[in-house]
C-alpha cells in the first residue's frame, strides 16, 4: 500500500488484512488538534479504501490513548468562529468514512476528546488503569465530540450525567465493568496483541459480512427496536445475493474452510 508521511500519527500493516493507526504527538499526550484529526481521517480513509485491509485497530501510547481536544487550540476560538467553520464536525467523518470494523485500543489518557474518540470505535479494549473521562466541565464547557450521548447510551443516564456534571474519571476497570469496554489487558502490550488478533478474527471473514454486521449494530444505537429488526432483516435478506453466503453455507455442508471472494 502506498505509505504517506504523517506528522501526528503512524499507519501500517502489521498484520495480515489489518491496519493500524497509532497516535503520535507525544509531547502533548496526544491532544487532538485540528491537523491531526485530518491526518486520522485521511488514514483511515486510505484503509477503507485499500484492498488489503479488512479491520483497523486505533491505539495511542502506554501513556496516552489521547489527553482530549487540543486545549491550547481551542482557548481562542469564539462562538463566531466556531460555528461558521463548524469546529469538531470533521471528527464525525470518522464514523462515517470506515465502513470496516474499528477497534481502539486505549491505556493510559483517554479523556474529553479522547475518550469521545474511544466511544467512537466499534469495538474497545482497554488496561485496567486506563483513565477515561469527560473533563470538559472543568474547563467551562461541555463535551462536543458525541460525549454526551455515546457515554450515556453506552453507561445510561445516571452514570452518565454525574460523570459528565463533575468531570470525574473512570478506570478501565469501571469502563469494562459498566459495558463501556468490551475487554481489559494486563498492559499495554497485552492489549495491542489482543486488538490485533480480535482484528484478524475479523479479517478472516467475509468483508461483505462484516460490514453488514457493523451496519446492522450501528443502526440498534439510531432505531428503536421494531425498525432496528426490520432493518437487521432487510440486510440479511439482502445477504442472500452475497456470493460469500453461499461459499460460506457451502463450505460448512462440505466441511471445509471457505475462501472467500469478498462479492
Ligand atoms: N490539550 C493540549 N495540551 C495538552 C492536553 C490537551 N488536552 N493534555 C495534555 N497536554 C499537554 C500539557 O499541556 C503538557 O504540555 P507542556 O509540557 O508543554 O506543558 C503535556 O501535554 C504533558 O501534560 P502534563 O504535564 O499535564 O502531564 P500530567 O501527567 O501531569 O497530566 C493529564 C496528565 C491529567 C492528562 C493532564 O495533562 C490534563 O489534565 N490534560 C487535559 C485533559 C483534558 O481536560 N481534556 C479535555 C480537553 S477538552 C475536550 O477534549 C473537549 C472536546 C470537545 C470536542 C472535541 C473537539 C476537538
């Protein structure tokens, strides 16, 4: 694949059909300022685009997944500004340009920005001393990256409300404890290892499959229920003019391995 150069994070491939991003601007834990959220969203756009990739792991270092928004970037902006440049909308191109599967890896900072990043991926693990949080409060202003309503779905109102109202952290253990995460690593490294190896589970499937299911649970946070399952039906209907369907099907009558043509 074709290797671009970025200042604030790194991309590769370390694994068959998976890519990686990883967050680097250690000097300021990994704030997220403005360039770095376009480098991020042309990687990840790059993946989704790319024949060889299949699912993507977003991680930062042991010390910082991110620290939030840059600070620094944003104590000047006015109201103005803000809303005629539309501050923070790119960052929701990030649910939308990938269409694979994200899975953020998070140890150490995760918060404001940070962690509305986290909550963004589909999958998150995280270690246990992983430090997550909605901060914005203490700063004189509120979560605006989707805080407010991805930790509420994800926690529920009354965690949620006081998290958001007092800033206060919540560990790693908490996150997988509260549903937030799906699982906790040892450390660092465990957790990478294990974002890696749940990225090329998924890699090993059918990408026409894949994007569906991630289709189908993403709708569960938009729909209620009786149009969710209509839908959830509508896109398994419609899997049956799959050609890896039947290669699937195919493959477990002959008990063999499908190979699957991704059509
Ligand atoms: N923005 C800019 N710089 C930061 C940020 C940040 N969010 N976080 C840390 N840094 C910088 C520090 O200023 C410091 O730089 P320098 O060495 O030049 O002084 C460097 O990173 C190291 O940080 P510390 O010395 O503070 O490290 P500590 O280990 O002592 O503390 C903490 C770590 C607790 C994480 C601390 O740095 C901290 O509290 N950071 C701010 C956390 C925060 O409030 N985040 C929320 C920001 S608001 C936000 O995200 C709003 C989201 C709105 C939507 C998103 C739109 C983009």
């Amino acid at each position: 694949s074709s290797r671009r150069s970025y200042e604030f994070i790194e991309v590769s491939e370390p694994r068959p059909g998976v890519g990686q991003v990883t967050i680097n601007r250690p000097k300021a834990l990994n704030a997220l300022c403005t360039p770095l959220i376009t480098e991020l969203n042309t990687a990840l756009r790059a993946f989704q685009a790319s024949p060889t990739v299949s699912a993507v792991v977003l991680t930062g270092s042991a010390r910082a997944f991110a620290a939030g928004a840059d600070i620094k970037e944003m104590a000047p902006l006015t109201f103005s500004g803000a809303y005629t440049t539309s501050f923070i909308e790119s960052w929701s191109d990030l649910t939308t340009a990938l269409k694979k599967p994200l899975i953020a890896a998070v140890s150490g900072h995760a918060l404001g920005g940070g962690c509305e990043l986290a909550l963004m991926a589909d999958v998150l693990y995280c270690t246990p001393t992983a430090n997550f949080g909605q901060p914005e409060i203490k700063l004189g202003t509120i979560p605006g990256a989707g805080g407010s309503q991805r930790l509420t779905r994800a926690v529920g109102k009354a965690k949620a409300m006081e998290l958001i109202l007092t800033g206060k952290s919540f560990s790693g253990e908490e996150a997988e404890r509260w549903g937030v995460a799906a699982r906790v690593f040892a450390d660092y490294d465990a957790l990478l290892e294990g974002a890696l190896a749940t990225a090329e589970v998924i890699a090993s499937y059918s990408r026409v499959a894949v994007q569906a299911a991630k289709e189908v649970v993403n709708k569960s946070q938009d729909l209620g229920l009786r149009d969710g399952v209509e839908f959830e039906r509508r896109v398994f209907h419609s899997l049956f003019g799959s050609e890896d369907q039947k290669i699937g099907m195919r493959a477990f009558a002959e008990k063999k391995k499908p190979e699957w043509k991704n059509e």
